[in-house]
C-alpha cells in the first residue's frame, strides 16, 4: 500500500507538472495578445480568469473521463480493492477533486506570472 501510494504521489506530481509545463507554454505562446490586452485596459484579474479557464478546461474534462473510465474498470480491478467498496462515490470524488486541486496551482502560477509583465516590455520585445 506504501509502494503503490508513492506511485500515486508520483502520479500527481507528474500531472501538476505537465499541467504547468502545458500553461507555460500556452501563456508564453499568447504573451503579446496579453500584452496588448493589458495596454489597451483589460484587468489583470478578468486575464487570469481567462487564462485559468483555458488551462482548468482539460483538466476538468480529463478528471470527468478518468471517473466515468475508474467506474468502468473498476468490477475487473475488485480483487485488488481493499476496505473500498467497489462503487464507493468518496473514493472517486476525493481522487477527482485531489487531481483538480493540484493542477489548479500548477496553472495559477503562469497565469499570474503574465498578467504581471509590464505591456511596453512585452510588446517592444516581441
């Protein structure tokens, strides 16, 4: 249980990770549209929500599928079930809302890095 707990940890790190490598990536790509939208008055706040969205949206998708696949597999995988009931809704909801809550700093992070730039250093550098 020890062991297959690490991997889990693992696991997680490694979707929080991708999901601020994918955000970076998306945020870097848009630092010029953002920079402009800054320029031309747009909140930082209403930006980061937007950004947020974006990055949050496949997440959310992913952590749907993932629940409607876990309850598909889930009576093949019974024999290795220990104390959980087969269809028990805590265990589900607890994994989905662990995977969306550690992707939700992974995504923050890119997103309020950009709304910080200052507009004339982006759009004079790109």
């Amino acid at each position: 249980a020890g062991l297959l707990s690490a991997f889990a940890l693992l696991a997680l790190g490694l979707a929080a990770v991708g999901v601020y490598g994918l955000s970076s990536f998306v945020v870097n790509r848009r630092l010029r549209e953002i920079g402009i939208r800054m320029a031309l008055g747009a909140e930082p706040r209403s930006l980061r929500r937007m950004l947020l969205k974006e990055a949050m949206a496949p997440v959310l998708v992913g952590a749907a599928l993932g629940l409607l696949l876990a309850l598909a597999v889930s009576p093949v995988l019974e024999d290795f079930l220990y104390e959980v009931e087969l269809g028990d809704p805590l265990t589900y909801l607890a994994s989905a809302t662990l995977l969306v809550l550690a992707a939700l700093p992974a995504a923050w992070v890119p997103a309020t890095w950009a709304t910080r730039a200052d507009p004339g250093e982006v759009l004079r550098r790109r």
